[in-house]
C-alpha cells in the first residue's frame, strides 16, 4: 500500500498535468494489475463502500486516547475530515511500538479491510489498534480513508484515462467507453481494460457509451458561423440517459452510470420494441402521454431513488424518455457518423414505433423535437420560450459533428435560461471541509415574512470567490451571535443576490420553498439588509415558473 | 473572562497591565513603559516611550521600531526592580531574543509566556522552565492534532527536496523573523554551505542572528544576483506574502513550499495552494503547551491566542486547574506569523 499512498501523496504535491499523468501511467505499469485496478478504482471514485463508521473508529480512537469528546469535535472542525483527524490525534493514543506492516492494495481491498469490518467490538478495537500501530504515518491516514469509505482524491477521470492510454497504447475515448458502466477491480478487469484492441470481444452488453457534454455558449464564437449548420433544440429539464437494447436486454443509465431500470418499469415495455442493438442518447423526465411538455423537475425527483415505484406514483408521475440522439444501430456504433445522419436514421426510428406500437406504450418515447432558426437574431427569443415550454434553454449541437466522447469544446453548446433571483440576507455560516476546513463556505440565507422576520429560505455552497470567502469568514467569525454546534448564527446584515434554477412548494422548508441549484451570484455590499426580497416575492416567481 | 480588576496583572484597553511596576506587556497601543517578549510585529509596536527586552533582542527590536528608541537591555534570567514589582525575562525558545515574563509583587507571582515552544532550534536559546502562581499562556496551536516532528528531521526532508530538482529554483516560503533563519541555521548543521538567496524581508533580519553567533549558510539578498543569472537548483528563503507577488516573476517554473506548522493539515496544504508543506512551527504544540503549564506549576491558567477556549476547558475539566481562556481581547489581533491563516487563529466567537 506504500505505492498507493505516495501516488496520493505525489498527486496532491505535482503542479502540472503533465506531471499528474505521468505519476499515474507509472504506478499502474510499477505495480501490475491487480494493485493497479484498485488504484484505478478508488482513483475514479468507483469504490466507495463504507466498512466502518467514522463514528466507529473514532469511538476507538478516543477510548484509547482518553481524550474528551468535544476536543476531538475541535479538531475535526480545525481538520475537516475524520480519518485525518485519527491520523493526526495517533501519537496521543502511545501505542507500542510494532513491526511494520507492508501489503499490497489488493490484499488490504479484498481481504485485510472487508475481515476487519466483521469483527466484534472488542477484537475489532484491537484489531484497529494493532494496525494504527504497524502502519507507517502516512498510510495511516490512507486506511482510516479506505475503511470508511470516504477515500477521494482530486484527480480528474480524464487525467486517468490519459495515464490509462499512456499505459496500454488505446485511445482514450476507447478507454473512457471501457470504463463505462461500472469497473469491478480485479486483476482480470485491468488485463481486459488495458487489452489490444481486436481482443476485446468481452465488452458486457449493458456497456453504455460515454455522454458527449456540452459547453456553456460562447456568443462570439457562435456568430461567425452559419445557423444552417447548427441543429437547435430544448434543453429539457429532466436527467440525462442513456436507453440500451441489446440481446433482449434493456439497460437504462444515468449519467453518473447508475442502472435505474427498476425506477422506471414502465418504459420496459417501448424498449423492447427496439430493434437489437439500439442505443438512445436522452433525457428522462416526467411527462404524462396527453400533455404537451414535462411536469417539471419536482415530480421527476420523486421518482428518482425510487428502486419499486407503486402504482399510485407510477399513475401521477408517468414517466417518459425523450430522445436527443442515436448512438447505436443494429449493433453498429454510429457515434463516429454526422450528427445529421444520426439525426436522420432516430426520426426514422421513431416515426416506425407508433405504427408496431401499443398504446401503453404511447408517450413513453419522444422524439426531442428540432426548433427552427432562420438568423442568430432569433436566438435569444427562441430562449426565452423555453421556461413556457417547460425546458430550461436551449442546445445547440454542430450538425456535421461526430458524438464526442465528454465536453468537447465548440461542438455542443448549452444555452440556458438566466437563473431567477432574489436578494437574501446571510443567517448562518458553517465550516466546510476538505481544502475548506475552517472556513466558513456553507451559508444559509433568508427572506423577510409578512412579519418583518427573517425566515430561512435556501442554502448555498458556491459562488464567492476565495478573497470574498476568507473576507467573509473574518466578518463571520466577528458577528457570531449564537453557536449551535458548527452552525453560527451571525448578524443578519449580509445582503447576497442569489440565483436558482426554480422553485417549488415543500412542507419540509419552513419557508414553504424549496430551490433548485441555488447560489451566490453577487455578494451585495450596497444593500442594506432591509432592502432583501421578502417571501412574498418568492411566491411571485412560483407564480411565473409554475405553467 | 477578564482578569480580575484588582491582580497584580490586569487587562486594559491597552493589553496586559501591571500597576505595580506601572508597565505593560506586549501593549497594542503606544503607553509609557512596554516589556517586549519579542520582536515580532504583534508583540513590538511602536511609539511607546520606554521599551524593557533582553539584550539578545535588542537588534531586531532596534530594527523594527527604530533605531532611537528608548530600551532597557537586561539579560536573560536577571531580575530587576520596577516600582514596586520584581520582573525578569526569561527565554522562550521562539525565536532570537525571545522572552517569557515573569513579575511577582507582594508575595505572588505571574509569568506571561508570549509565544514559545520547546523543541530544539539551533537559532535562538532554548525555553527555560520558570515556576509561577498564576500562567498566561498562548494557545495558537492548542489542539492534540499538533504535534511537531523534530526541526532536524524537518529540515532534512526539505533539503531533499530542494536536491530534487537541480533544474528549477526551489522557493520556500517561511516567516522572515524566526522561522527562515531556524531552517538557514538547520541547514547549516545538516552541512549545507552553499550560498541561500534571500528575498528582502528575510535578509533584513539577518544581521542580527549573524552577530548573536549563530551559525548559518552563505546568503545573498536575490536583488543583487545579477540579472540573467540561472536560478535553477538554487534555494530562495521568501516571506509568504511574496508568493503570487510580482516578485516572482523572476522565477521561471520554480517549485514551491511553504514551512509552517499551519501545514500539518491536508486542508491547509491544499487551500494554500503550495505544492508542498512542511509542518514546522516556533509555537509550542499540544504536548508542549501541556508541559509548560505543568512545569510552571501554575493553579490559575489564563489562555490567549488560537484555541484558547479549548485548552482552557481542558485543563479545567482534565486537569483540575482554574483556567480562563483571555480569548476575545486576544481576537482579530493579525499576528505576524499568523497573517496567513486569520481564520485559524480566530477560533472564538
């Protein structure tokens, strides 16, 4: 595990791409492929399973140390992270001294971490102990990381699948697509990730393509070319998909790769009219047969993480997948076609369902429909519609482009609505954690009620940048007026301009909202609070958004 | 918690006054008479007519607040009378010249600790234990999580990097008073004698350190490196104020850390944005903030600085001592070393 834990080391120290990649490629070939796919997995954040509480281990870590509860809440709100916080609180525990303890990655995986997970109280405190003990520093802090589960590293997924390439000679979309659709680490996954090209006849028929990503648009770079070139459609709001049929199987992706078949039963019966070997690129969302746009985010979320949805649910939110693309044909992979002529064989696609289709099966797969443009004039009018159609902007996607595999810069462009907003005054401030221990970065916000009181209303994380954070977290610290554990309630003077995607109503938010995507747009220093929007104000835009 | 109205320490708007021997300690606004821990710049302030510091001090203090200012020199454990109170200075192993100060009038006794630390630091005398009835302590890093590895040690592992990249300047970032010239001397011992560039606000405080004796590299201000010269495999000793400055400009590609006890938490080293850390503090850690109070034999502990709330508590609770924190008089004050992490400094409400 020593590799494994000065690859973590030197990925947090390297300063360039280049340098991160290169650390990579060489502990993968260094270390062979059964260490290197559990690498590759906690790298790519495949392998998140929680063995022992944090709660757990630090139970054991205070019992030995005999230090006070609240002292190690200080030091975990200084640290941000348990595991660390263990780590660093060791030496107190003056644990004897023992042989050090070296064994691969694979083993502590697959056998060490998962034995001591199942011991009983006692030998497992002891077992703990014992390990804390053998362990050199900085694994020590690795471990506590692994058996609880919480183990992520900075690294993006595609500075993996470049080490990846690097390592196996394959193009990195070819890698990307292997990676597709879950990596169970084993020394036989990374021989057939890293295989020749010609010998992987193993690929899984689930495997699902990687989703082509588009960039927020850039106008400038819009204009110069012709609109005949681009094809223009709603973005929808509901959760990208991928729709596979193959081998008389039905496999439904999410984006972040979960298989949500059981969620959404009733579009088995529509997949099973696909012709084997079709995979759709979409957006699920929900859409009743007779209406003429989606109900909106808030009941698509209902269904959402519902593994057996009951009839009553199924009745009121029907679901349906609404087509954008074609990436697979009779078994033939299309991506590298023009868009257009994807385009083309989907519209011919679906224009031949309703015709074999049975009613049940009516609605429950849409064609994205095109929207015509004539100039780039029309551009923005055409967006504003989108919130009375129920989609959130627009896309637009170069006709004679290929699908790309992520977010390729120029080739896909998102175009969404301005945010609604509302100015809000800062209640409360909590810590973060990580790079954002110790400072405070949570903030909840709140509206003036009918009764000159301010009532909590959203929270948000994100949209300070680092000198207005720390500006900030001065001014916090100076104006806290009550503390409650993390939270500090502060002096409600801070006025924020705040941006969200949409609201909707909710019994569980005391101001009777709940917001979409909410964060800080502008940091308000020229209002005073008592110039703040007021719940009433909200409740208008409910108004608007609501069709 | 104030300190009581009638001690023989009290708490003024000014700071920490004693009546008897009618002087403050570390005053944070101009008084008439100032007893100076040490130089750094949240201690020493100007414009006070009458400064009291050890001699060891002196030239830092002389530095910083002028050359004419009027001091008192004494030496290190020598005792003197002012008014009606006994004061003497006594190291505190922080940095060249540093004091803890202990006063005691009408048969009690206090010991104000300014900022110290007890391990080894080849660039200053080491902390002295002195016995007192009632301790005020500093707590900057008051938490069990500090733990401070030896400077030596430290100190190699930063020479190895430094040797690790013979192509490109190795900047390293530390506190001018104190901190640079503890890694130049621990350099020194671990045999480095090739020349170390400076960046002025480090080269300022050298003089000093040069003739209290200590033994340190060949150093060269970067200023008068001539233009065009190579800077790789060279090591630069700046403050952390310069990193992201114009000042390096100069620097094509270098690599970058920053030496503070502050960087013993993965936080901490990636909020900075530094490629390394190395966590090496002039404060006393955990387990030498726990021994200083029981070497003193203190029964009344008061805390500043850091987390002065928690180990107040802790020593109440855990130890049995009566123990306040001072926290919110302390709070908001920019500390010199601390300049960098006001968040970490100021944990109080």
């Amino acid at each position: 595990m020593q590799a494994f834990a000065d690859l973590i080391q030197q990925l947090e120290r390297a300063a360039g791409t280049r340098s991160r990649v290169d650390a990579l490629a060489n502990h993968l070939e260094a270390v062979g492929p059964a260490d290197g796919a559990w690498a590759l997995a906690l790298l790519l954040g495949k392998r998140k399973r929680r063995l022992i509480t944090g709660r757990r281990l630090r139970q054991i870590c205070l019992e030995r140390s005999g230090l006070p509860e609240w002292l190690f809440e200080s030091c975990h709100a200084q640290v941000g992270d348990s595991a660390e916080t263990i780590a660093l609180l060791l030496p107190q525990l003056s644990l004897p001294p023992a042989p050090p303890l070296e064994l691969p990655l694979a083993e502590w995986m697959e056998h060490r971490l998962p034995a001591l997970a199942v011991l009983e109280a006692e030998a497992q405190a002891e077992a703990v102990l014992a390990t804390w003990a053998a362990l050199p520093d900085g694994q020590c802090f690795l471990f506590n990381k692994l058996l609880t589960g919480g183990f992520r590293v900075g690294v993006a997924a595609g500075l993996v699948t470049r080490a990846l390439a690097q390592v196996s000679g394959l193009e990195e979309a070819e890698l990307a697509h292997r990676l597709m659709g879950g990596f169970e680490p084993s020394a036989a996954a990374m021989e057939a990730l890293l295989a020749p090209l010609e010998a992987d006849a193993t690929a899984p028929i689930s495997r699902p393509y990687p989703f082509c990503l588009a960039s927020p648009l850039e106008a400038e770079r819009l204009a110069a070319s012709d609109p005949a070139g681009w094809q223009v459609e709603w973005k929808w709001d509901g959760i990208r998909a991928q729709l596979i049929r193959r081998s008389g199987q039905t496999f439904l992706w999410s984006r972040g790769e979960e298989l949500i078949n059981a969620s959404f039963p009733e579009l088995e019966p529509v997949a099973e009219l696909l012709e084997p070997g079709t995979v759709l690129d979409g957006e699920l969302t929900v859409w009743p047969a007779q209406a003429t746009q989606p109900a909106g985010f808030g009941p698509l979320q209902r269904r959402l993480g519902r593994q057996k949805p009951g009839a009553a649910l199924l009745r009121e939110c029907p679901a349906a997948f609404v087509a954008y693309d074609l990436l697979e044909k009779g078994g033939q992979d299309l991506r590298p076609d023009p868009l257009s002529q994807r385009r083309a064989a989907l519209e011919d696609l679906v224009r031949r369902l309703p015709e074999t289709a049975s009613t049940p099966a009516a609605g429950l797969l849409r064609l994205s429909p095109l929207l015509p443009l004539g100039c780039w004039d029309d551009l923005e009018a055409l967006r504003q519609q989108a919130r009375s159609v129920g989609a959130e902007g627009l896309m637009l996607k170069a006709l004679d482009s290929a699908y790309g595999v992520g977010r390729r810069r120029g080739l896909w462009w998102k175009h969404k609505l301005e945010p609604m907003e509302l100015d809000v005054v800062l209640l409360y401030a909590q810590a973060g954690s990580g790079r954002r221990a110790n400072l405070h970065t949570d903030y909840t916000f709140g509206l003036w009620d009918g009764d000159g009181r301010l009532v909590t209303f959203a929270k948000a994380y994100s949209g300070l940048d680092n000198s207005e954070i720390t500006e900030l977290d001065r001014w916090i610290r100076r104006h806290t007026t009550e503390r409650f554990g993390p939270v500090r309630a502060v002096d409600p003077l801070q006025v924020f301009t705040l941006g969200f995607e949409g609201l909707q109503r909710s019994s569980r938010h005391r101001s009777g909202l709940a917001v979409r995507f909410p964060r800080i747009l502008r940091w308000r220093r020229d209002r005073t609070p008592e110039s703040a929007d007021s719940l009433s104000s909200a409740l208008a835009l409910l108004v608007t958004s609501a069709r | 918690m104030v300190l009581p109205a009638d001690g023989l320490i009290q708490l003024t708007p000014e700071g920490l006054y004693c009546p008897a021997a009618e002087a403050w300690i570390d005053p944070w606004r101009p008084v008439s008479r100032a007893l100076i821990t040490h130089g750094h710049a949240d201690h020493a302030r100007p414009g006070c007519s009458e400064y009291w510091a050890v001699r060891a001090g002196e030239g830092v203090l002389r530095q910083r607040l002028g050359a004419g200012i009027t001091l008192t020199g004494v030496d290190y454990g020598e005792v003197r009378r002012l008014g009606g109170a006994m004061v003497s200075f006594h190291s505190a192993g922080h940095v060249l010249g540093s004091a803890q100060i202990r006063i005691s009038a009408g048969g009690e006794s206090w010991l104000i600790s300014g900022d110290y630390k007890r391990d080894e630091d080849p660039s200053c005398a080491p902390f002295e234990p002195v016995a007192a009835d009632v301790l005020i302590t500093e707590a900057t890093f008051g938490l069990p999580i500090y733990r401070w590895r030896p400077g030596r040690q430290v100190a190699a592992e930063i020479l190895a990097w430094w040797r690790e990249a013979p192509q490109q300047p190795s900047l390293l970032f530390a506190y001018a008073f104190g901190k640079a010239q503890r890694l130049l001397a621990e350099l020194a011992a671990l045999g480095v004698e090739e020349e170390v560039l400076l960046h002025g606000a480090v080269q300022a405080l050298m003089a000093p350190y040069r003739s209290a004796g200590v033994v340190l590299p060949p150093t060269r201000p970067l200023s008068e490196l001539p233009r065009g010269e190579s800077l790789a495999g060279r090591l630069v000793i700046a403050p952390p104020s310069a990193h992201r400055s114009p000042w390096m400009k100069r620097f094509k590609a270098p690599q970058t850390a920053f030496v503070s006890g502050w960087m013993a938490v993965r936080g901490a080293r990636r909020r900075r944005g530094f490629e390394r850390g190395f966590a090496l503090s002039d404060h006393a850690d955990w387990d030498g903030l726990l021994r200083t109070v029981r070497d003193t034999g203190a029964g009344q502990v008061y805390v500043t600085h850091g987390n002065s709330d928690g180990l107040a508590r802790f020593l109440r609770e855990e130890r049995g001592l009566a123990a306040e924190p001072l926290g919110r008089a302390f709070e908001g004050l920019e500390s010199e070393e601390g300049e960098m992490e006001g968040a970490a400094a100021a944990s109080v409400p």
